[in-house]
C-alpha cells in the first residue's frame, strides 16, 4: 500500500512538472497565496494593528475565489480560515500545555480541532458564493459575499456555545469603520469590512474607467460616513461621577492555586486597597481569591464594615456556591455599600464546564477524574447598583460576546468586567481579548472597567 502511495505521489509530481505554468499555479501558487493570506490577515488584530490588511486578505480571497466552482472555492475558503484561525489562535496551546500543563499531543489535538471546525466557515461562505453568484460583478462583491460573510461570523459566535474571535470587525476599531458599530454592531463593522474588500476587487477588474471610479467614489462614501458617525456622541453620561479604583494583583496561574493562596493572595488584595478609601467601587479580578466565598466571608467583615462605613462597594471575582452545595457558580460577590453576586452564565467548553450528557459528569466524579463543571448562573440576574449607578457585569469572555452584554441594557449606566487572561501566558490572547473588550464599550457607548490579574486593566470609554 504504502509503495502504491509513493507511486502514485511520483506519477502526480511527473506530470504537475510537464504541465504549464498555469496549471502548476492552480495547484499551488492559489492555495498557497490563499493559505499566507489567512495568516497575514491576524496582524489586522491586536496587539499588531495593521487594520487594512484585513481588508487586503479578505480581497485576495475574494479575487482568487472567483469563477471558481463550489468545491475549489470552498477549498480555498477553508485554506484561508486554517491560516487564519492558525496563527492567530495559537494562545490556545499555550492555555492547554504551557500553562494548564496538557501533554503536547493533546494540547496540539485540541488546537488542530479547533482551526478546522473554525475553518468550516470561511469553506461554506465561499461555496455558496460560488454557487448563488458564479460571476464576477456587482450583485457577487456587493451584495452576496458581504452579506454570507457577515452571516458566517454571526452563526460562529452562536453555533456549540460561540466563537467570536477573529471576526473582522475587530479590526477596525481603530479606523474610520468603527463609526458604524453604535449602530450596527461589531457585525456592521464586519460588512463594512467585507464591502470594502469587494469594492477594492471591483476597482482591480479590468473595465470601463467609470466604473472603477463609481468604485473609489463608493469606497470613499463607506469610509467618510463611518468617520462622520465616529464623531457622534450616542450616549451621555448620567448621574454624579465615580471614584474607582481596579486593582491588579499579577499572582501567576502557577501559584494561584497552591495550599494556601487564599491567604496570601487576600493579604495582597487588602493591602492594594488600602489607601484607597475615597473610591466609589474597587474592583478585583476574576476568583482575586481562589477559594469560596462561604469560606472567606467571616474573614471579610472588617473590610466589609469599612467599605460601608466609607459608602463604597468592592466587586471582587470569587467561587460562591449554592445553598445546597450542589451547584458551584464562578461569581462577583458586592461588599459594602451594595450587597448581592453576579453568577457567570456563559461557560467556557471544556474549561469550566464539560459539554456531555449528566450521566457522563457523575462517571467523571464516581472516577475522581479531573474536569471542571460549573453551573450556569441565570439568564437574567437584578444588576448591582453602586452610588446609584445600575452595574452591567460580565466575567472573563463573557465580554467577547455582545449578547451576552445585551441582558444588562439599557438600565446598566456602566460596564464592569472581571478577567483573568493569565492563561494566555505571553501570547496573542490577552491583547485579542482587551480588543474584544473595548469593541463592547463602543458598541453600548459605556464606560467599561476591565480589572484583569494579569493582563489589561483599563478605563475604557
């Protein structure tokens, strides 16, 4: 078998070697310039960017795709979404072994699952684009593939719980573009970006001078209206203005949860807040102190009483469970002048929960095998209000997502997020992460307040 495979291999090198220039091109000069041009699209994103390219690559995927048949473009399509979610997905390995300390194998499994599943979507959209418009013009660059892009990036933030990273709407939030996202979203930052790269393949077609000037006019409109709507205030501030303070405690994921942290780590977390008694809110990170909050409370008081004795509220990250002991919840726990918790609903697959039937979760246990499995905290949860102004929390990706932003609205006068991308290590992750962040700030025109462990803490707004 394997001497027939070799065989076979020889045979296809003999004859892409007797063929012309255009056919050795088709076989790998395309996929190979389709493959660099995902790759190259993820320094349209944080922590590099270089936001045109993303407009660049996604046009070099368009041109190449055209008049292609379903099959060759989707194979086109998925070669751009494996260099895509390939280099710019890499934090994923560094969570699973660098830092969660995963054998290399499994670590690099999981990645490689990962890209292709993301891969899928960027394959269909070009598919269907090459069968609904065959031909280059304008209902194809204008109407289809701008439109099936934006659907593609739309169902994958849905699709087995969501996936928003890398859409590249992202990108743009620098840039003229970023005008349309009070209106439309991060999305109508996509299409933006997706209507651009049509245009851009329109002006390129050889044809009549008018119409590749009806194409600079166009492009000129979509970037100048975005600039115009960038100078709109959507919102206005309410209320009086807040004293915050976001506290960093940079403790490495390595130690974080050693014998005995709880301790150490409130010790740090008091002493960063001492000093700061006119603050409003003080935040801490996400679980600031890794234990329960059941098991921290009586060691609390004393900070507790002092906070209401100033009027002020601390928002501190903590594991809280129910009642009854049978559900763990990842939570923000108010102390001070606000009282209640916050319960994170959207779970990280296989990172704190494991996406299997019950009867799978009670054989993991009945074997003590290690796995994560929180619960959910409700849909909709009361916000917290702190000197009278109503609170939208989320923790950790959560901010990735604006539906997940979207229960808080419109009572929630700001944002507070509560994160802990010491995961990521040193890799693209934190910066990709803050990136989404500050989409959601612009997105609701709130003040967002992102305290991290380790990573971007910031005022946004």
């Amino acid at each position: 078998m394997i001497a027939r495979a070799i065989t076979a291999y020889a045979g296809f090198c003999d004859r892409l070697m007797a063929s012309t220039p255009e056919v050795r091109a088709e076989v790998w000069a395309v996929p190979m310039t389709v493959l660099l041009g995902g790759a190259v699209s993820v320094l349209a994103f944080a922590p590099f960017g270089l936001a045109p390219l993303a407009i660049v690559c996604l046009a070099g995927l368009f041109w190449l795709c055209e008049r292609r048949s379903p099959k060759r473009a989707a194979n086109l399509g998925l070669l751009f979404g494996v260099g895509q979610f390939g280099a710019g997905t890499t934090w994923l390995f560094v969570a699973l072994h660098d830092v969660g300390g995963a054998p290399v194998a499994l670590s690099v499994l999981l990645l490689t699952l990962l890209v292709l599943a993301m891969a899928l979507y960027p394959a269909v959209v070009m598919a269907l684009a090459a069968r609904l418009a065959p031909r280059a013009g304008l209902a194809r660059y204008l109407l289809v593939l701008p439109a099936l892009w934006v659907l593609g990036e739309w169902l994958r933030s849905w699709l087995l719980t969501g996936f928003s990273w890398l859409s590249l709407g992202y990108s743009q939030i620098a840039t003229p573009l970023a005008g349309y996202v009070p209106l439309l979203g991060v999305f109508g930052a996509s299409a933006a970006v997706a209507l651009s790269a049509g245009l851009l393949v329109l002006l390129l077609h050889a044809g009549p001078v008018s119409r590749r000037g009806w194409a600079v006019v166009a492009l000129a409109v979509l970037w100048l209206g975005g600039g115009l709507l960038h100078r709109v205030d959507w919102t206005h501030p309410v209320g009086a203005p807040l004293r915050v303070s976001l506290m960093q405690g940079d403790v490495a994921q390595g130690i974080k949860w050693q014998a005995g942290a709880s301790e150490r780590d409130l010790r740090l977390y008091q002493n960063l807040t001492h000093g700061h008694d006119g603050s409003n809110l003080i935040a801490w990170p996400e679980t600031a102190i890794p234990t329960f909050y059941r098991d921290l409370r009586p060691r609390l008081r004393s900070l507790d009483a002092r906070l209401r004795a100033d009027h002020a509220t601390l928002l501190t990250g903590l594991l809280r469970a129910s009642p009854d002991g049978q559900r763990v919840y990842n939570s923000v726990v108010a102390l001070g002048a606000t009282s209640g918790f916050y319960d994170k609903r959207h779970l990280v697959p296989f990172g704190e929960y494991f996406p299997v039937p019950g009867f799978v979760r009670r054989w993991l246990a009945g074997m003590a095998l290690p796995h994560s499995d929180f619960s959910r905290g409700a849909a909709r949860q009361p916000l917290l209000t702190v000197a009278g102004h109503p609170v939208g929390i989320s923790i950790c990706y959560e901010d990735a997502f604006n539906r997940d932003i979207l229960p808080a609205l419109p009572a929630a006068a700001l944002l507070v997020n509560v994160s802990d991308d010491a995961w990521f290590g040193r890799s693209l992750g934190p910066a990709q992460h803050f990136q989404m962040a500050r989409m959601r700030a612009l997105e609701t025109g709130r003040v967002l307040l992102r305290v991290d462990n380790s990573s971007v803490t910031a005022v946004v707004g």
